[in-house]
C-alpha cells in the first residue's frame, strides 16, 4: 500500500511539473504532453523527460569538406548552434558536438562535370551518450558546361582539358538535422 501511495505521489508530482512548466511558458509557445516517466538511480527516484523524434537541431559545420581533400568514409564535426527547449527546460544544449560521415563522392572531371558529395550527420555526443539524428545533404561543385561549350565550338581537342569545380561545404555552414527517435532526458533534481 505504502509504494501505490508513493507512485500516486510521483504521479501528481509530474503532473504539477506539466502544469507549472505550461504557466510559465511564453504567450504563443505550444506545449506537447510527453510522458514523463520515473526510474531508479542509485536508490533515488529522478523524473525524465521524453524528447520527441523528428525533433529539429540547428547544427553548424566545424571544417571544411571538399571532393578534392576528403575521402568516402571520412569523418567531421558539427556543434549545435541553439539551445534545444522543451517544455521549459534546455534539453540539448547549444555547443553540444555533433558528427558526421561523408558516404558518397565524386571528383571533378573532363568536359566540365563538377565535384559532388552526399554527408550525413549521424549523432549528438551528449553525456556520454550518442543520440541518433538524421540529416542527409549534397553539395556539387559549380560547373563549367558554358566553358566546355564554347571550347567545342572553337577548338573540339581542348573541351576534355576544361574540368568543372571541387565540391566543398565550407566551415560555419548551418544545416538542420532532426532526431530519429524519441530520448529520455533527466530533469534536475528536484522534479
């Protein structure tokens, strides 16, 4: 009898957390009800808070990636540009490292066919913890189609010398990625 009445006290505690976090919440801010669930740490009951999937992340690049210098299966770093907030508490904090893989790429070539890459941003490193986001992107190279045209018309031996641009994602370039599926977080002590 003694722990239903304290699983019916947790269970008005989280609800007074949903109410109070929905008061001082900004005149316009929508608030979603996600489950809060309770678990066992060190013998001390801590609240969580469920982070929905899909839930969007400005990331912004660290390096510079390029079809000249950088190789399939290459590594990067990102950092995230904003704090994250739900329901009034800062659930991915803003500097949080991010990483990614470059999958797929192509040189820059005769006839003015430019560089391309396809990346994709895999986790968040968060606590010790890698949180699964998706975020897929191409960047090509500018090409130089006009160039090679006017080469064929003037001198047909020199169009396969004209080659299009290196494809590159320069550092600071922002891009948004969304996590792939819903994550608990601890609330502070206390709630």
């Amino acid at each position: 009898m003694k722990n239903d009445s304290k699983i019916g006290c947790l269970a008005v505690m989280a609800a007074g957390l949903m109410l109070a976090t929905a008061a001082n919440a900004q005149e316009g801010e929508v608030l979603t009800a996600q489950p809060i669930g309770v678990s066992q740490n060190n013998g001390a009951k801590r609240a969580f808070l469920t982070l929905p999937a899909n839930t969007e992340i400005l990331v912004r690049m660290n390096e510079e990636l390029s079809t000249k210098k950088n190789e399939e299966g290459d590594t990067f770093f990102l950092t995230v540009v904003h704090d994250v907030t739900y329901k009034g508490f800062v659930v991915v904090p803003h500097g949080t490292r991010a990483v990614g893989e470059l999958v797929w790429k192509t040189g820059k070539g005769a006839f003015g066919k430019s560089g391309k890459m396809d990346i994709e941003i895999k986790y968040l490193e968060m606590g010790g913890q890698r949180v699964p986001v998706t975020g897929k992107f191409r960047q090509e190279g500018e090409g130089n189609t006009v160039a090679t045209v006017a080469a064929v018309a003037l001198v047909w031996v020199a169009a396969p010398f004209i080659t299009g641009k290196t494809g590159k994602i320069p550092a600071g370039r922002e891009l948004t990625v969304h996590t792939r599926d819903p994550f608990q977080i601890a609330l502070p002590a206390g709630y």
